[in-house]
C-alpha cells in the first residue's frame, strides 16, 4: 500500500473528483497497479485518461484472481465488479469502457494488454487461457479406444446401481456414469461435494482401464497429482485405502502415491516460465483441481500427451485458486444442469442403463464429458452440516438464517452436529473451553511423552490425534485472524509460543525441495533422539524427521485459514469469522470451510451480520472459459 501523495496530479489515474473523497479506493489500487500504468507511460504515452485506469484496473482484477478485466461487468455493476462499494463511484468515468478501443498497448502481437471483445486481459494470462481452450479442444477430437466390452465391466464394478432392469425413477449412479464416459475420452471432469466419493470413482476408473490394458499386454503408466502436497497426501491415502477392495492381482497394478503438481511437472522456482516437458504417461489423475490457476492448467495440459487420458476431480463450489482463474469453477459452469446432448444420452443408457434425461440439453462438448457427484457419504444432505452447507452455497439467506436460529449454542459434551457460539472477545471462557475440549485427547498425549525418542507409531497417532479438531479463520490478520489466534490458543493451551516446543504444530509455507516438503504440508515438534524433531506424515504410513532449525518458512497453526485447509477434512471443526466484514469473505469461503468438518462443526460469529453478508456475497470470476 501506498500513501495518496505518491500520486503525480497530472498521473493518469487522476479521479474525476478530489482525491481525499475516494482516498480508500485510490489505496486499493496497488503500488504494483501503479507502476504497470507508470511503466506502460513511459513505454508509449497516452494522453486518455481513461487508458491509464483501464490498464490499473486490469491489474487490479489480476491481483484478486480474475483472469482479465470484464468491461460487460464494469458497466454493469460498476466499482461493484471491482470488490469496492458505493463511495468509491465518482473514480470511474461513466465512458470507461469505450476506451478500451482506443488503447494504444493492446496493438501488436506482443503487446501488454490484450483486448479480447469485452475482455482486457494481461498478456500472459490471456496466453495462458488461449492454450487451455486450445488443449482442451484438441483433447476431446482426440479418437479414443473404448474398451472391451464396458458395459459388463461397469456391471462388474457397480453391482448395485441403477440398471435397465430395475424401477424407473430409482436414483442415479453418477459415479457410474463418470466411470463410464471417462472411458470414452481422453479428457473428463469430475466435480462434487465432499463425502460424494470423486476418489473411489477414479479408483474404479483405473481399475477398469488397468484390467482392459492388461488384457492386451501393455499395462498403463498412471501418475496421480494434487496441487499441494497435503492434498497429494490425502490422495495417496484415499487412493490406498479404496484400492485394498480390488481383486488381489490388481492392486499393485493401481498406484497409490501422489505428488504435488510441481513435481510432476517439474516445476522449480527459477524454471517457471520454462516449457512444459511431456510427460511419460497414460492416465493422469489430478485431484482438487479447483485450486489450479491459469498457468499451471495451462501447463499441465500441455505436459500430459494428447494419446493420455487426463482426469481431473475438485469441487467446482469450492474456493477458487488464490492466482488467477478459477479455472475448474469456469470450466464446470453447467454441471449442476447437466448440458447432455441426445447423443451422450443414448450412449450412456446403452453402457449403464442410466437415465439422463432429466439433465438434458445442447452443452459444449467438454460438457458431455463433466459429471456431478450429487450424493455424499460424508453427511446426509439432511444432516445439520449437510443443510448449513447446501444452504450456504445456494446463497440463500433465509434458510441460512432459519438455521442460525435452530442451531444450539455450543456446549461441552453436546452430541449436535453444528453449534453457534456468539462472543465479543477472543478470550471469551467458552471459546477457551471449546478448545481444550476440542484438542483434549492430543493434548493427553503431548503432556504425557517422555524427553527421550518418540517412535513413528507414536508420532503418527500424535498428528492424527491433532487432525480431530481444527480452528479455521477467514482472515489473516485483525483479533478473529490466523495470527493473533494461533498466539491465544497456544496460551490457552499451555504452551508459550516462542521458538521450538514440544507440542508445537506448524504448517510449511513455502515449496522446499530440498527437504521435500510442500507449501501447506502440517507437521508435529516432537521429542526425538537426541532433542526436538518436527514429524510429517509422508503420505506412505511413515515419518519424515526435520530438525526445526532447517526449517525457515513455517508457522504455529493451531488456526489456520479456510484456504489453507483446503485438500483437507477434520473430525471437528471451529470456524471463526471476523467481526466486520471483509473482501474475502464470501459464500464460497463459509462453504468450503463448513464442509472440511467431517461429524462437527462450530461457528463463531462475533457479529452475526457479516454472516448474513457473507453468504450474500459471491466470487464471480471473470474469464473466458466459461463460454
């Protein structure tokens, strides 16, 4: 952030009215926004105003996610569109659009800016978006062997779905259905909520690709991948658990490690803009897609060979990518509608028997080759955080707020699935207590370990232990952020949070190679050997041992915030909203948070207005996949 003065009086970003009344605006505008426009100026000066803003404001849509500036969106909704409210109208012209025309650094093959209809977009972003659509297209002409024999190999896997054979009107098999046009392209999405079983699909999936293969000789080299190495983690982990119910002589032809997208794609920090290797593959599955941004989609599909099937499983309601994009939300726009062709229809009733004629319509290509999981095994959709979940993403603020008032308040040793809990203050004794309760077990153990070495068996139960409960934010800083938290609860805990303790959680949170650890990655401080080791599961039912001093980009993480959690599921969860409201917090964040708890879940709403807000607020990203 910057201070109103650095702006020059004749800069052209010069409001319309004095600066002191839109002062807070100005300063969303970053002091990055501002040098693009002063570098743009100099490169090749315009005397419009008008271009300067819309090169700032282009900038500005970068930095909160969005792929490109939408001038359809800016008329309508205005400053709105840009994450600012009313008082900030008098900044924009009322004929800011009709400048675009005129930009003079959007001409040539290698401007800055491109202008693409009522898009302007940064270069490389529209770049990167040109050669998604292009990938994408180019995969699904690609002609694709159906195995033998599918049909009989789908009834083999899913004895118990629906078939031709039984009463009409009885519910879908979509995961079935995913299975089966999988199988059919080189390319698939797969979308759902969580507990709506994406990972046994593709488990499955595999398996029937796996056998067809090895009928004709040739078995398939399957890499699995995740944006983070959490959720690689928990991937592999899925993956392994679902594949022990496969017959015996396909399960080691089923892999069950994951690794980050990075690795992957070998991906270093000083390699970023190297071309993408192709990979030696036949199938990649990639696993909460909803969390790749443009550059890495567009890199990931230009690694993965157009004779290769490529899968990719997320939940297109969840939270976006922090960089760029959302490309899985823009991608699966219409899977809640279906979009099926007569064609894919047919053909889906003949190879399963499913009926999809109630998803009927005229959808892109890419849309017949998208199924939604509609139905979760982690909770009912009746179920207290299954209604809070559904009603929170449909944005629908009556029923949130009847929910709101059924909910219990929190109380120690209460069965409810979802409790409140109003307070004023951090230090309130009921959220103290809910704590303690929350992290009782884990806390049993840590008092309870010896000075000497802590096992691999004892430092496993120990993290697992710590996984039942987790405190969520929804923001960093401020008295309900991440980091005031994490200092409170350390405290109320009984640990002084100084330095390398015993008990002491922290999460990773830069890419470390060396120590082949991921941004995201949650470890243990724990007493070993001959003193303190951080212990990290690696995702194969082991330990991987770091000295704390090694380990220079990590932090306490006894709260961490909804995007952080994403990839993962806790037993109980606690989430903690701020007491005003903020940019970030949106129904996407509340759902994604709500549904990491898998059997409890714990809302702290100091102010229950801003809940109410959140849920009516929604991330529209604007992007040219969609359409």
């Amino acid at each position: 952030m910057h201070t109103t003065e650095s702006l020059e009086p004749a800069h052209p970003l010069t409001p319309v009215v004095p600066i002191e009344d839109v002062a807070p605006y100005v300063l969303a505008l970053s002091e990055l926004d501002h040098a693009f426009v002063r570098y743009l100026q100099q490169v090749q000066p315009s005397p419009d105003a008008r271009h300067g803003l819309l090169a700032a404001l282009t900038s500005h849509q970068f930095g909160r996610g969005h792929a490109c500036l939408d001038l359809d969106l800016l008329a309508r909704e205005g400053v709105f569109a840009l994450g600012w409210d009313s008082r900030a109208k008098p900044l924009l012209p009322a004929n800011l659009g009709d400048g675009a025309a005129t930009l003079p650094w959007t001409q040539g093959p290698n401007s800055p800016l491109v202008l693409d209809g009522q898009r302007l977009y940064l270069r490389r972003n529209w770049r990167a978006e040109q050669s998604i659509r292009a990938a994408i297209e180019a995969r699904l002409q690609q002609v694709c062997v159906v195995p033998d024999a599918l049909s009989d190999a789908l009834t083999l896997l899913f004895p118990a779905s629906t078939s031709q054979t039984e009463k009409p009107g009885a519910p879908l098999d979509w995961q079935k259905v995913a299975c089966a046009l999988a199988a059919r392209q080189r390319l698939t999405l797969i979308t759902g909520g969580p507990g709506t079983g994406k990972t046994t699909t593709v488990v499955r999936l595999l398996a029937l690709l796996q056998s067809d293969a090895l009928k004709h000789g040739q078995p398939l080299r399957i890499a699995l991948a995740a944006p983070t190495g959490k959720a690689a983690a928990r991937l592999g982990e899925s993956i392994s658990s679902a594949v022990k119910k496969l017959p015996q002589a396909l399960q080691s032809q089923i892999p069950d490690k994951a690794v980050t997208l990075h690795k992957l794609l070998h991906i270093r920090p000083n390699q970023l803009d190297a071309n993408a290797v192709e990979l030696a593959v036949d199938l990649v599955v990639v696993d909460e897609a909803s969390m790749i941004d443009l550059e890495m989609m567009a890199r990931l599909l230009a690694a993965v060979p157009l004779t290769a099937s490529l899968i990719l499983l997320g939940d297109k309601d969840q939270l976006a990518s922090v960089e760029a994009g959302a490309v899985m939300g823009q991608l699966c726009e219409g899977a809640t509608a279906g979009q099926y062709t007569p064609q894919t229809i047919e053909w889906v009733r003949q190879t399963t028997g499913a009926d999809l004629r109630g998803w009927a319509g005229q959808g892109t290509a890419l849309a017949q080759q998208t199924v939604m999981l509609r139905h979760s095994r982690r909770f009912s959709e009746d179920s207290g955080i299954g209604l809070w979940a559904k009603a929170v993403n449909a944005g629908h603020g009556a029923g949130v707020r009847r929910l709101w008032r059924d909910t219990p308040e929190s109380a120690l040793n209460s069965d409810a699935s979802v409790a409140q809990l109003q307070i004023a203050q951090v230090g309130d004794a009921r959220f103290t207590a809910l704590v303690q309760q929350g992290w009782h077990d884990w806390l049993l153990e840590i008092q309870t370990l010896k000075p000497g070495a802590c096992s691999e068996a004892k430092a496993l139960q120990i993290l697992q232990l710590f996984s039942q409960f987790q405190v969520l934010c929804a923001v960093r800083e401020g008295p309900w952020g991440v980091e005031t938290l994490n200092r409170r609860l350390a405290a109320s805990l009984g640990f002084d949070d100084q330095g390398w303790y015993a008990g002491r959680p922290v999460m990773v949170t830069r890419n470390d190679y060396n120590l082949q650890l991921m941004n995201g990655d949650v470890g243990l401080c724990l007493p070993h050997g001959n003193g303190l080791r951080v212990a990290f599961a690696d995702g194969q039912g082991g330990i991987h041992w770091v000295l704390p001093s090694r380990l220079d980009a990590v932090e306490s993480v006894f709260a961490m915030t909804v995007h952080k959690s994403q990839g993962s599921e806790f037993e109980h969860v606690c989430l903690v909203l701020p007491d005003t409201g903020v940019a970030v917090l949106t129904r996407e964040l509340l759902y994604t948070g709500i549904t990491r708890a898998k059997n409890q879940l714990t809302l702290v709403v100091p102010e229950v207005t801003v809940l109410w807000r959140a849920v009516e607020t929604r991330v529209l990203r604007s992007g040219g996949l969609s359409g």
